[in-house]
C-alpha cells in the first residue's frame, strides 16, 4: 500500500499543474491592449472603401454614413472597423457597442487576435 502513495501524489501534483496552467492560459493580458483609429462601418461598404458606391447604386441605404451601415448590417453585414490609412479592415467582437458608432470616426481600445478586435471600449475620434 505504501507504493501506491508516491503514484497518488504524482498524479495529484499533475492534476493541480494542469488546472493552474489551463487557469493562467485563459487570463487575458491587459498590456496587450492597443488603440485604434478608424470608422465604424459595414463589411459590404469597408471592402470598398466607401458608402458612396452602395448609397449611389441604391438609394433605399439611406442618405449618410450611418442608415448605410445600419442597412447593410440589417441585409446580412457585420459593424466592423475601417482604417483608411492602412486600407485595414478589422472585425469586432462587441457589435451592439459598434452600432451606436456606426458611420462615425472612432477610436477603438482592444486586443488584436489576427484581424479581430476584442473589444474593451469605443469612444468617438476628436
């Protein structure tokens, strides 16, 4: 019976290594938190760069930014943010928090995972 109890312990020991390591590996590192910069819009309208394209071919999107993107979102799209700088198309994970911003210039603090933003906060772009 006595050799039986180091094999007990060991398999303790690994069962507590793995829930501690599979604990830490799901935390999320707040320093990885970047900010970016862009417009909310729709995935339609965002490969193309702009609105105009979709509110001039058809005019049922509405006559500004934001219609166009509510919209499209509506047909199927998904609020993403747009960086005209970099041509960058990111998703977002939070879409309600998109849809109040949609058409606006944005500032948008998240974690990157690829191309898309978990994202901690949006505010409106001075």
């Amino acid at each position: 019976m006595s050799a039986k109890h180091p094999f007990d312990r060991i398999a303790s020991l690994l069962a507590i290594m793995l829930v501690t390591g599979s604990l830490y590996a799901g935390q999320s590192d707040s320093s990885n938190i970047s900010t970016f910069t862009g417009e909310i819009m729709d995935s339609l309208c965002a490969k193309a760069g702009s609105h105009d394209q979709m509110m001039h071919d058809m005019k049922s999107m509405g006559p500004d930014k934001a219609s166009c993107s509510a919209m499209c979102v509506r047909l199927g799209a998904k609020y993403v943010l747009y960086d005209s700088a970099k041509q960058a198309i990111y998703q977002l994970d939070n879409q309600d928090k998109a849809a109040e911003f949609a058409g606006r210039k944005v500032q948008v603090s998240g974690t990157l995972q690829k191309t898309k933003i978990k994202v901690a906060s949006i505010s409106a772009a001075n």
